[in-house]
C-alpha cells in the first residue's frame, strides 16, 4: 500500500520542476521496490522527535556514611568527602541547568532510624534516614549537602537502603511524569549485608523501569593486588579489597546486570561531575511547508541542532538589598545642554558619506523588505562541493523532519533526503522566518543515521557579506617551494598529532579528543565554577582556583607531545631559522663629529610604510580614496588601488593600468613617455608575479607585442628587450605553464607578425614641427 501511495504521487511530486529538480526526483520511481526500507526510515524520523523534548527525572541519592567511609591514609581525602563532593557537583549542575528533575537524600549509618519501612519490621532498616524527600534540588539541600552530611557511629546495610529507596521512588512518583528514575549509591560496600531481598530489589527495579548506579568503589579492578595508583594517579591508592568489599562487589555487580546499571569509581565520578550543565529548554519547532516546484509541498518542523551557548546576562540590582526593583533607570535627551528635550522630539538618522539622514518611524517600516508568510522554497539544486566551507554561515544549525503524524509527508522527506544523498546534491532554498523577516538564503544537506534521517540547514552568504583579500603567493618562485623532506616532516607531524584515539569504545567506534559533543566550555565552566562558589561563601573574598580538568582542555594531550616531539625535532631541522640583526645605524661626518655645539638635536624620522603603497603627500591625502587608474600619475594610481584592506582591486587595477600603458606609448612624440610607459610595465608585471596573477600579464604582453609592430613603436619594443621585460614563466611563478625557453623566445623579432611601419612623409613632419 505505501509503494502504491508513492507510485501514485510520483508524477505529482514531479510536476511543476525544473531539470534540476526532475534529476532528483528520478529516484521516486525507485521507491516501490523498498517499502520495508522506508517503513524504517520513518520509524527513525519518529525517533529524532526525541530532540524537542527535556526528559525529567527522578533521581534518590543513598549515601553510606558509616564509619568505614570515614577512613582514609594520611594526607588523602576520605570516601565520604569524596561523596560529599561529588553530590555537590551534581546538584550545582542541575540547579545552574534550571533542571526540573527531582533528588531525595537517603543516609544509611546515622544514629537514628527516620523511614516508613523501620516500622514494619524492628530488624531491619535501621540506621537509615530519608533526609530529604523527592524535590528540585535548591540552596538549602546543598547547604545540608556541605555542613549536616558527617560521619556516623554504626554500619548500616545498604541492602536496606535500596529497598527504602526504591520504596520512595514507588510512592513520591505515583501521579508524575518522569522519563527517568534512578538511584545512586555512594558506598564503599565495606559494611554488612543481608541478600535475602536481592531478587525482591531486582524485581522492584525492573516494574519500576528505575535505572541503578553505584559511585564509590570500581568494579573492574578484582584481580588486582596491592597498592596500586587511582585513575591518572590522583587520589589515594587503591588497597586490595576486603573479603567484605569482594562480597558487596560482588552483589551489586548481579543488580546492574540485571538492571543494566552502571558502577564508578570516586575519580571517574568526580571527573564527569566536574562540568556544569547548560539548561534543557523544550525546543518548540518551526512549522512550515517545504516547497519543491509548484505543486509539491512537504510539511515538515525544524529544531534548532547547533546553537551557541551563552551565559545569562548579569542585572543591576542594589548592593545592599539585592534587589532589581529598588533600581530605577531614567533615559533623558539634551540638545547642547539645554533643557531636557522630549523623546517625540528625537528621530534615528542614518550617515551616508559626511550627511545624516533623517528617518522617521513611519519611514523606518516602509523601508523594511516586507513578505507575506514564512516561506521554505527549494530555488534549485547543485553539487555538495559547490557549497565551499567558508559560506556556511549564520549562528546556528536546524535539522528538519516530516510533521508528527503524517505518514505521507514521512515518505516523501524520506525519499527527498536518499535522493540528495545517493546524487550528492544540496538543496538552495528561500528562507523566511516569519511573516515581515529578512528573507535568506540557506542550504539543505541530507543526514543519514541508523536510528534517524533529517535535513540539516545551514545560511549562505549574500555578496555583501563576502569579503575579499588578496595576499602574495607563497611560493612565487622554486626559492621558496618547500622541499620533499620538509613535505615529509610536516606529514609525520599530523599524522603523530592525530586526536583520533587508539582505542575504541564497547560499541566498536573509534574514539577522539576533543569531540565537540563530549567537550564543554572553558569560559562558561570557569563562570559556573565561581557563581556557585560566590552564592555558596558569599563573604569569601577569593574565588576558587580553576579547575584542572578545565584547564586540560586548553592543552594539548601531553600523550600527543611526547608521541609527536620526534616530528618536532626533525621538522626544526627541516626548517632552519636565523637570528636577523638589526642594521647598525650608517656612519656620517654629522654622526661622528656633531652638528656642532649650538646646534638642535636632530627630531627622529618618522617611520613610513613604504610597501604599502598609499600616497602620504598632502595631495594625495586631499584627494582620498583611489578608485581609478588616470593618466597624470597611474603607477600611483595602480599602487593605492592594489593596496587597498577592504576590497581585491588587482585585477581591476591591473586591466585599467594595461590601457594606460598603451595609450602613453600610442599618444607619444617619439620616446618623450616611453620611460614612464616602461615603469609601468614593469611595476605591472613585478606586482603580477607577487600576487599570483601572471596569466592576465601574459595575455596582455602578447597583444601589446602585436598592437607594437601594427602601429609602428617597433622602438618601445626594442626597449623591451633590451630591459628584458618577457612573459611570466613558471620559474617566477608556480601558477603559469610558460616555460623558462618560451619566456626567451617571446622577445625574439617575428617576422610574421611585424609589418613594416610606414615612414611619415617629411612634409607631414614639418607641417607638425610647424605646428607645435
């Protein structure tokens, strides 16, 4: 039934397009053969509807605080301070996040029993206190977190405690929506235990669909003996474990397998709680139609994908009672310090050159470029590799699915995106946010995952936000083209520096630093790091240091650097560096003897940039910018346009400056401006070579070598060769193919193309001499 729907549409879908558009949609005809494939694909755009939404969890943290979490060797922090920390951690992150997840606190160990299952049975669950109920983390939690969490006097058994926990999930949940439920045991499992309940808290987790995790003591290391360092060789040395500890381990490790969990060690704890998390807002999706031709619409929403992350911004509010309404902000207007003008008395103006332009409100909205709707139109298709990198633009990326619901549009999106991706094609569309927006242009490119497919869009630039800049070629000549060896050197470093790990994860993909989803801000962690501490300590008047592991990000891996300092060393010998010495000041009879004794000191000359190729004279700063190449001084002329910061004039410059050139040689009396034809030339083909850009000389040469022997100056050319001003060849620059013996040959007398100038008659002569 899908296949016939799509057979069906299918000359629907391709009515109305272009040849362009009928390429892409060739692959419709295809789609009756995969009707599974498809009903795939669209149970994975279902799936990454999963980015709209924020999950909410619930969340009870049983700490151990018995006396074995108190213990620790001398100069070391304790388990339960490592716990302490850890908590903190996380609820800062939760708290800075605006998270709406809700935490309880569980203690086993402490003198009193305070739970609703100590009642029912006067063995067991004693020494365990619910501290707090499920509730969104605050200040006051944290201050008990920090001062009232201490050691206490007996070993409770954190069997027990699971079981209080999962009782609190089970009630405190019943009526509230949680994506997730979970419980965190932070314990060194050296205390005592019963495991008659075991199979009754497995039973209980999986009706409950509550997730287990176990902080405090790693499952991994069993086998090992000793005192071995901790992870990166921070915090104290693991000890062999107890017959105790190998019984809890042992037990726990049965729980998260059946209940898939996860268990950690302090320092891995510690170092993925050490970040703060930005928070989750509920992404609300932008609805429209995406338009193909004239008859083809597929109704799809986009989410926001990549966005940057910025902080709130700071208030103004009174230092001493903290507050933002006890500030009042009042804007006046002056004119020349009179009395206060009016706000109906000011109008925006806009600079245009030296005037100000007046623009009123009414002409401000007449002025805007007006749309009707939100608008999604596809203009037409072109290769993905025309799309350079350096065009994606705007501030964030959307991904685009098919409309929740709709089979149809599913189908058809699905089939849209195979198309591009199978034909390596992008999709150029119009772009309107809303109605009255700033029309765009952006781009669609297909994304392909197992689980989902949607389309990514990313903003091109318009041709005033393109900006040109023309720099010297690197290599103009084979002085500076880098060698064979220096080409290896370079290789070996990147291929040393790679951040692309080894080793690969438990599902099989191969690892890498710094991947952008696992790496998180330095700037706004450092930001979050000193929040927390002010509102925690607010009289503390040191804020505390930096984060080390923050502080790693801004370094390379020191693993890489020892791997790659070989490369280093061998790229130092590669590239031989020199010590330039600045040039002793020149010796002079003035320098020697003085000026004598009533003379002034000489004032110091002021440094000109001489290559930058301005005009720093008195007129030529009257007459400003340089926009033309004229007749009176066009070297300079050709100088100040190819100098330029703001815009690439070369090639411009330079066609304008070839027409003067010939007409300098053309309109002169005999060779009274041949020398200054011959500056030009040469500033024309020496800039030429600097920049890259010998085909347009050598073009020009040829013509002009003809233009010379058609219009008689067979003299301008014979300066020529005697200067020696031939063609580019590829030894001055690697991007002509003229070679060294072409270049040669070009100043050689052609017979063919020369044609005997006709000599002006002596009459005619006269009558000119008698003329001027």
């Amino acid at each position: 039934a899908l296949g016939t729907r799509v057979g069906a549409s299918r000359g629907l879908f391709t009515s109305g397009l272009g040849l362009a558009g009928r390429r892409v949609f060739a692959i419709f005809s295809a789609l009756e053969t995969f009707d599974l494939r498809l009903r795939h694909r669209l149970s994975g755009l279902k799936k990454a509807d999963k980015m709209a939404g924020s999950p909410k969890e619930a969340m009870v943290l049983v700490v151990d605080v018995g006396p074995s979490m108190n213990q620790a060797p001398p100069g070391h922090v304790t388990p339960l301070e490592n716990a302490k920390d850890a908590i903190s951690m996380l609820l800062q992150r939760k708290m800075f996040s605006q998270s709406k997840d809700e935490v309880a606190l569980v203690l086993l160990g402490t003198q009193e029993t305070a739970n609703e299952l100590a009642g029912t049975d006067e063995e067991s669950y004693l020494n365990i206190m619910v501290a707090r109920p499920l509730g969104q983390p605050d200040f006051d939690l944290l201050e008990f977190v920090k001062n009232d969490i201490v050691p206490g006097p007996v070993s409770a058994d954190f069997v027990d405690a699971i079981v209080v926990a999962l009782d609190l999930v089970r009630n405190q949940t019943m009526g509230k929506k949680f994506e997730t439920k979970r419980i965190v045991l932070f314990s060194n499992l050296s205390g005592e235990f019963t495991d008659d309940q075991l199979d009754g808290v497995i039973n209980g987790m999986k009706a409950l669909e509550c997730e287990f995790n176990l902080i405090g003591l790693s499952l991994d290391d069993d086998d090992e003996d000793g005192d071995t360092p901790g992870q990166n060789g921070a915090g104290p040395p693991r000890k062999e474990k107890t017959p105790q500890q190998r019984a809890g381990a042992a037990l726990i490790r049965h729980i998260i397998e059946e209940v898939d969990g996860v268990a950690y060690s302090d320092s891995e704890a510690l170092q993925m709680l050490s970040f703060f998390q930005k928070r989750n807002v509920r992404a609300a999706p932008w609805k429209v139609m995406l338009e193909i031709g004239s008859n083809l619409k597929i109704p799809v929403r986009g989410f926001i994908r990549v966005k940057e992350c910025k902080p709130n911004s700071f208030k103004k509010v009174h230092a001493r009672t903290l507050s933002k309404e006890d500030i009042h902000t009042t804007h006046e207007h002056r004119l020349n310090d009179d009395e206060e003008t009016p706000v109906e008395s000011t109008i925006d103006g806009y600079r245009y050159g030296n005037t100000i332009v007046p623009f009123s409100t009414d002409d401000e909205n007449q002025m805007k470029f007006k749309t009707d709707a939100r608008c999604f139109d596809v203009l037409g298709f072109t290769r993905s590799e025309n799309i350079k990198r350096q065009y994606y633009m705007g501030d964030s990326v959307r991904c685009f699915v098919a409309e929740e619901g709709d089979e149809h549009a599913a189908v058809a999106l699905s089939a849209f995106i195979h198309a591009l991706y199978e034909t390596n094609m992008v999709a150029i569309v119009r772009y309107v946010y809303n109605k009255n927006s700033a029309p765009k242009v952006a781009f669609l490119t297909p994304h392909i995952k197992p689980n989902y497919e949607c389309l990514l869009c990313i903003m091109l630039p318009f041709m005033e936000d393109v900006r040109k800049y023309t720099f010297a070629s690197l290599h103009p000549n084979n002085k500076n083209q880098p060698s064979d060896e220096q080409f290896s050197a370079v290789d070996d470093l990147i291929d040393n520096m790679s951040l692309v790990m080894p080793e690969k994860d438990e599902d099989g993909k191969q690892q890498q630093y710094l991947k952008p989803k696992l790496t998180f801000n330095p700037h706004l962690q450092r930001l979050y790091q000193c929040l927390s501490a002010r509102a925690l300590n607010p009289d503390d008047p040191e804020l505390p240091p930096h984060n080390q592991t923050i502080l790693n990000y801004l370094k390379p891996q020191p693993a890489l650097l020892v791997q790659a300092q070989p490369c280093v060393d061998r790229i130092k010998a590669a590239f031989p560096l020199e010590v330039v010495t600045k040039k002793k000041e020149e010796t002079t009879g003035q320098n020697v003897f003085g000026a004598g004794d009533d003379a002034e000191p000489a004032a110091k000359k002021p440094k000109l940039d001489l290559d930058a190729g301005g005009d720093l004279t008195m007129a030529g700063l009257a007459h400003g910018p340089v926009s033309e190449v004229g007749s009176v001084r066009p070297l300079e002329d050709f100088k100040a346009m190819i100098s330029r910061k703001d815009d690439d004039k070369f090639m411009e410059a330079s066609s304008q400056l070839q027409k003067r050139i010939e007409e300098i040689v053309m309109e002169s009396f005999g060779d009274q401006f041949y020398s200054k034809a011959m500056e030009c030339l040469r500033a024309l083909r020496g800039e030429s070579v600097k920049l890259g850009e010998p085909d347009q000389f050598n073009t020009f040469l040829r013509g002009f070598k003809e233009t010379l022997f058609n219009k008689g100056r067979r003299d301008f050319w014979d300066g020529m060769v005697r200067e020696k001003l031939t063609l580019i060849s590829s030894t001055e620059s690697s991007e002509t193919s003229v070679s060294k013996e072409e270049a040669g040959k070009f100043l050689e007398t052609s017979e063919q193309l020369a044609e005997e100038p006709q000599e002006m008659e002596e009459e005619e002569a006269e009558d000119l001499l008698a003329m001027m």
